[in-house]
C-alpha cells in the first residue's frame, strides 16, 4: 500500500527467479497429485466403461422380493444399476428403497468430479476471461462460484417443483408425518435425493483431497451430518422431511456464488445488491423455516405418531430415531448459526468502521480486495495463501476504510472506492455457508506445496 491509499501493482516474477523456480528438485508425484491432475480422464474413463460395459450387457430385469418389502424390478446386472433407478413396482410409476441404491449414488460421485471439472475447465474459465477477468486466482474463484450456480440452480429447481406438487407443499409441516411410512416415491423424488446425497459426498472427497484450510472443520462437519442425516433419513422413510429442507437450504446457495461472480466481473453495485437478498434469503430460509421444520419434529410429530419400531412395514419412529434426528439437526443449526454470527460481525464492522486487530501477514497483497483488477497471469500457487481466509482477515480489511465519510488525502473518491472495494472483498471472502463450499475443484495448481496435515 503505497503513501496515497492506492493499491501497488503486483510485479511480475523476474527471468531469474523463474530460472531459479525451475531449477529447483522437485517433490516426487503422489498418487493424490496424480488423481487430481487427471481426474478429468478418470472420471470420465470410469463413467465410459460403465456405459459400455451397460450396453453389451442384458440388464436381466425382474420382479422380486428380495430387497424389497413388496415385489418391485430388479436388475441382474451390476452396470445397469449404476444408470437406472431400481425397485419400480409393477404396475406404478413408484419405486421402493435398497441397497442398490448405492450403485447410483456412486455413478453421480463420479459424474459431479467430471462434470464440476469439465464445466470450469472448458466453460467458466474461458467465460471469466471473456468478462475481462486477467487475474489467476479470480479466475478460478469465478469458475468455482460458476459451478456452484449451476449446480443450486438445477437442484433447487428440481426442489421447488417436488415441494410445490406435494402435500407437504407450503411448509404444511403436519403433511411430514400424516401417512408415515412413506416407502415408496416417485421417480423424480427418489433420482433427486440421491443425486443430492452423492453431490454432497462429493463435497467431502473434494475438502480431503486438497490442501486442508481454516474452515476446514466447519465444512467437513457440515458435509458429515448433512450426510448421515440424508442417508438416514433415506432409509427410514423420511423424505418428506429432508426434501423440504433440501429446498430451503439450496436458496441461499444461488445467491452468493451470483453476488461474487457480480463482484469478479467487477458488476459492484449488482454483487452489493445480490449480497443484500443473500442476507435476507439467509434469516428467512436458514433460520426462519429451517427453524419451523425442526419445531415441527420437536413439538408436531409425536402428537400425530405413535412411538414404534416395524422393519417389515418400514415404520421406524423410536424415541431413539426421534432424539438421534433432532441432535443432527440441531448440530446444523448450530453451525448455520455460527456462520450468521460471522456475518453480522463482519458487516457490523463494515458499515460502523469499527478497528479490528489486523491479523493478516505483512506481505499480504492488498490487491485482493479488488479481485476484477486485471494483472498479468502467473502461477496460481502464489495466490494459495489468499485462499485460507478468517472473520478476522475480513475486519481488518473493514478497519482500514477511512472513518471520516471516506475523505482521503487525496479526496472523498478514493475512500469511496475504498468502501467499494471492501464491500466486493466481504461478498468475495464468505464462505459457502451451508451449501458446497468454496473449495477449489480437485485441482493441482490450487494445492499448496506445503504437506498435508
């Protein structure tokens, strides 16, 4: 940061000290290194042999019992159960639960890294530098964002047209419990709770294979009971449930990957606007109606349910499943409530200009706050260290705007600009609260060079 308040240029790397970076040993591959660096090829061999695999077999369907409480289609060859829904009932356009399930779980794992990959790789970048975007990292960050748009804007589309065309549509939260068990569902219902369940085991490969950050923890916790409580939810009948709570939660998760695609573009007043219905959405759907759902579980079923437990008829509602489901939602709603708190304490600061103790190193590069900036592309490693940011980071680039109605020395324009660029850095540095997080997808060049913890 130079005398005026302006933002120094970052210097291109010499002709020696790339001489010098080239000729440095290099560290042995690993076979993590060489997934993620071909994990576009993997992926989309694997899927391939699948399919091929699907077409020169008989896929053998017939009706059975065997996993299922009534007779329902099966499929005697393994690939085919990778690529169709199994267990139709003869007759219906319903279909019952098993572990063959399983199979189309792993297929969509395997199709969201080829996917995630091939659209940033071949769609977003390029677009982000169509947009004018000439820095590495807001490259990447723009395609990451971009794929998670993509993803929420699909899902909860999907989600709102299930919960709208369903009794429990409206949050008739009564309709969760009235009927129970719900064993069999409608083919959309059953391929988008397991298209769900694996984009979120996705999530954890994704946050365990690449390099661990600060909200490490808080994702991978958030991965995890999302997890279980899908894939319990799943197998004890409760869907109506966890569909509702699918919708509501993939909201938000459209709102700030637009707001920072906005503020990488360098679209300010639409990425602040775009933040401000991400806030709003956020209490509403996060708090609010996620909230009433739990209530619902809490107060609302055990006056409609009697307490029991049936695997032959698929009623599984003990005092056990009843107290194991509101400790896992709860535990959500506690990291849900955790990230707000961080919200309200970085726009607090942001609007009050409040001091925070300035917690980043000295050669942090200021250019970050303003990520539309275009500068010649280097290696992306360098921008690894930008990646790993914390509430604190976030104030203390609050605490450098001017507290004098932006006046500077060199006018009230550069203050402006300055509180603009800050605004663009909150939307940029809040993580994906709840949703997909913001990780790099599973690629080499965002991994740090230091080892793995």
């Amino acid at each position: 940061m130079v005398a005026n308040g302006t933002t120094a240029k970052r210097r291109k790397p010499s002709a020696a000290s790339q001489a010098a970076a080239a000729t440095e040993p290099t560290e042995p591959e690993t076979v993590v290194d060489f997934v993620l660096r071909r994990q576009l090829e993997l992926s989309g061999g694997i899927l391939a042999a699948i399919v091929v695999a699907n077409a020169f077999t008989n896929p053998d369907l017939h009706v059975s019992t065997d996993l299922t409480p009534d007779p329902a289609f099966h499929f005697r060859s393994i690939p085919a159960r990778f690529l169709h829904l199994s267990f139709r009932q003869p007759g219906t356009d319903l279909y019952f639960k098993g572990r063959d399930d399983g199979f189309l779980i792993a297929w969509w794992v395997i199709a969201f890294c080829f996917l995630r990959e091939a659209t940033m790789r071949w769609g977003l970048r390029p677009l982000a530098r169509w947009s004018g975007i000439r820095s590495s990292r807001a490259v990447v960050r723009f395609a990451e964002q971009g794929w998670l748009l993509v993803y929420y804007s699909f899902s909860w589309s999907i989600g709102i047209y299930i919960n709208q065309t369903s009794p429990y549509r409206n949050l008739n939260t009564s309709e969760f419990f009235k009927g129970y068990p719900h064993i069999a569902l409608t083919a959309l219902t059953k391929w988008y709770y397991l298209v769900q369940t694996a984009f979120y085991l996705q999530q954890i490969l994704v946050i365990n294979l690449e390099a661990r950050r600060k909200d490490y923890y808080q994702m991978f916790a958030h991965h995890i009971i999302t997890s279980l409580l899908m894939m319990s939810s799943y197998v004890l009948n409760w869907t109506r449930i966890g569909s509702a709570i699918l919708c509501t939660m993939d909201l938000v998760d459209i709102t700030l990957p637009l707001a920072k695609l906005f503020n990488y573009a360098g679209w300010q007043a639409a990425s602040d606007v775009t933040f401000a219905v991400f806030f709003l959405l956020w209490i509403v759907t996060r708090h609010v109606i996620f909230g009433r759902i739990i209530w619902s579980i809490i107060a609302e079923a055990p006056t409609i349910l009697p307490f029991g437990w049936s695997s032959r008829e698929g009623y599984f509602w003990s005092k056990r499943t009843y107290w194991a489901f509101i400790g896992l939602l709860g535990m959500l709603q506690l990291i849900i409530c955790l990230w707000f708190a961080m919200i309200l304490r970085v726009l607090w600061n942001m609007f009050r200009g409040h001091s925070a103790e300035d917690t980043r190193s000295d050669d942090e590069d200021e250019n970050d706050l303003d990520p539309s900036e275009t500068e010649d592309e280097t290696d992306a490693t360098t921008c690894d260290d930008d990646d790993e940011t914390t509430a604190s980071e976030l104030e203390s680039s609050v605490a450098s705007l001017p507290r004098n109605g932006g006046e500077t020395r060199n006018g009230g324009g550069a203050g402006v600009r300055r509180r603009r660029q800050v605004a663009g850095a909150v939307t940029e540095r809040i993580p994906e609260f709840g949703g997909a997080n913001e990780h790099a997808a599973m690629d080499p060049v965002r991994r740090e060079k230091a080892p793995r913890q």
